[in-house]
C-alpha cells in the first residue's frame, strides 16, 4: 500500500477523493493498532481540510489538493510514529459538548469524566441557588466550566498546581464565555482554599498507579504526567484528597472524585473512614465504577458531627 500522497499513475498524479483518503487511512491506522481508526481519520483530515468532520460526509468525492493531502500526511506521520493523540494533533476537544483548547500540559478530558458532571449537577437541583462548587485539579478547566455552562449561578472555584494548566483553564474559560464565574486558584488539593467552605467538591485527580505505566497506552505519554499518575499504587493524592475534602464541606454537602475503577471499593473506604455518609459508586458509560460520592452528614441538634467552623 502506497501512501496517498505519494501514488503517482502514469507520471500525472492520482486523483484522491475525501472517501479514498479515509479509507486508505483506516486502514493504515488499524494496522497500526490505533484504537478508533475510523474516527481518528475523519478528525484529522476535517482538520487537515478546515472543515467540520460532519461535512465529509457531504464531500466524499471530492478530490483533496495537494496541499490538504500534505497537511493530513503531517498528521497522519504523527498520530502512527509518536503516538500523538488526536486531541493534543487537533489541539481541541469536545467535552459536555463544549470545545476545550487543550494542550501538552493539561490532561485531555475524557468522555467518562461526564460521568462526574452528570453526577454532580443532580447534586445542584436549586436553579435559583448560588451554590458555592469546588473542582480540585481542573486542568483544562472542563469539569469546572462545563458546571458553570449549566448552572449560571453557581460559584465556581476551581484549583491546579500547575500554573500551565491553569493558563490553558483561563483561556478556555475566555473563550467559553465563563471568565466571570470561575474563580482560578493555584495550588495543591485544598491549600488555595483553607479557610472556605463548599455546597459540592468535585474532582479527577491523577490516579493512574506508575507501577502500571508499562501497561499503559503510549498516547498517555504526550500528557502531563502530573495529571495521571498518583505515585507508584496510583492513591498518593486521592488519599489526602479523601482525608480532607470534609473539612471543606459544608454539612450536607457532597464529595465527587474520579478514580480507576479498581480503586473505588477502596476510596468509598476512606471517604465512610473521613465520616462522609450515603456513599456511592457510579458507573461510566462503558459500566465500569468510575467515580465515588458521599455527603456530609447534616447538623442535627445534639449530633457529634462537627460542622462549619467558621
Ligand atoms: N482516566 C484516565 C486514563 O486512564 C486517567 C485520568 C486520571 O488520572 N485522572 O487515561
């Protein structure tokens, strides 16, 4: 198999339709053990061509220029060699169907991170309140702006240690229309925030155990390392984050975190442990245990839990 850009036919150059280019590709990808080679070829040739990747749909005999061809085969070079995900090639990505600029130092959001929005937004039912939310690790900002895309109201803090990310959060924000209702704050877990007090605590923290690095897929090594590995068993951060996310809660408010989901048996542990009550484990889409939920109990008169101090 010849790469598209290269075949020639009796010294004048073939004629490459958008159809063509994508079937070549797919296959190509698919040799190359990309996992949705289909879809990474659209993606990219849409990019490679300025178009949305619907329109292909409407153009598949169209032929492709020279220039185009020259753009996707870039794309293509990298995507198969360096692994580059499509993402990071793309320099987007859809989230809560809203577009995220993302770049190499912000981990790309991930369809199963909806998950957590989905869950926490049914944790903030009072259109009229102006519910005070935490996201811990925002990164590209997705989870924390996709919370203020549904509720206006809110106020939205959202933390990193990295203040790369939060440069990428910013202007995602900017370009989201959302710069007046998250507040960025950098630093570690709860450190930003000590004296505050949250409706609702939400966060994907690094959680990949480095211990299983070899295992992983090598796009994984054009992310923030920061962003996926929570040490060598994968808790070094999750554990703290459980340990003192109650302490910033207010009474009755909730707990929402990310995890593997061979770590959510454990971290439902802790979160019970750290005195947070009706704990559950939700599902992605794919049904895996994907995130962890718990409420802090309210105040009752004569109870023992401790509430908001301040
Ligand atoms: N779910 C991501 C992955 O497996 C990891 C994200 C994270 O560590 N928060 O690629």
């Amino acid at each position: 198999m010849s790469a598209p850009a290269h075949a020639q036919g009796n010294g004048s150059e073939r004629i490459w339709t958008v159809l063509d280019l994508l079937k070549w590709t797919t296959d190509h990808f698919a040799a190359k053990g990309i996992e949705t080679p289909r879809l990474d070829a659209e993606l990219l040739l849409a990019h490679a061509l300025d178009l949305r990747r619907l329109d292909l749909y409407l153009r598949y005999q169209e032929p492709v220029a020279a220039d185009a061809r020259a753009r996707f085969r870039e794309l293509i070079g990298q995507r198969v060699g360096a692994r580059v995900p499509v993402a990071l090639l793309l320099g987007e990505k859809e989230f809560w169907s809203l577009s995220f600029s993302v770049t190499a130092d912000v981990l790309t959001p991930r369809p199963d991170t909806e998950t957590l929005v989905e869950a926490a937004l049914a944790r903030l039912p009072d259109a009229e309140r102006a519910y005070r939310v935490l996201d811990v690790g925002t990164g590209s900002g997705a989870i924390a702006l996709a919370l203020a895309h549904e509720k206006p109201r809110a106020r939205i803090t959202a933390t990193d240690i990295s203040p790369e990310a939060l440069e990428v959060a910013g202007r995602n924000a900017e370009a989201l229309g959302a710069a007046d209702s998250v507040r960025f704050l950098r630093g570690d877990l709860f450190s930003p925030v000590q004296d505050e007090f949250f409706d609702l605590i939400v966060s994907n923290p690094p959680y990949l155990a480095r211990a299983d690095a070899g295992a992983l897929a090598p796009e994984l090594a054009h992310e923030p390392e920061q962003a996926l590995f929570g040490g060598e068993d994968g808790y070094s951060v999750l554990r703290p984050l459980a340990e003192q996310a109650p302490d910033r809660l207010e009474p009755g408010g909730w707990l929402l975190v990310e995890v593997d989901p061979n770590q959510a048996k454990t971290v439902g542990g802790w979160f019970a442990a750290a005195g947070l009550g009706d704990g559950e484990i939700l599902k992605d889409l794919a049904g895996r245990s994907r995130a962890v939920v718990a409420r802090k109990p309210t105040l009752s008169p004569g109870s023992e839990v401790p509430g908001r101090r301040d």
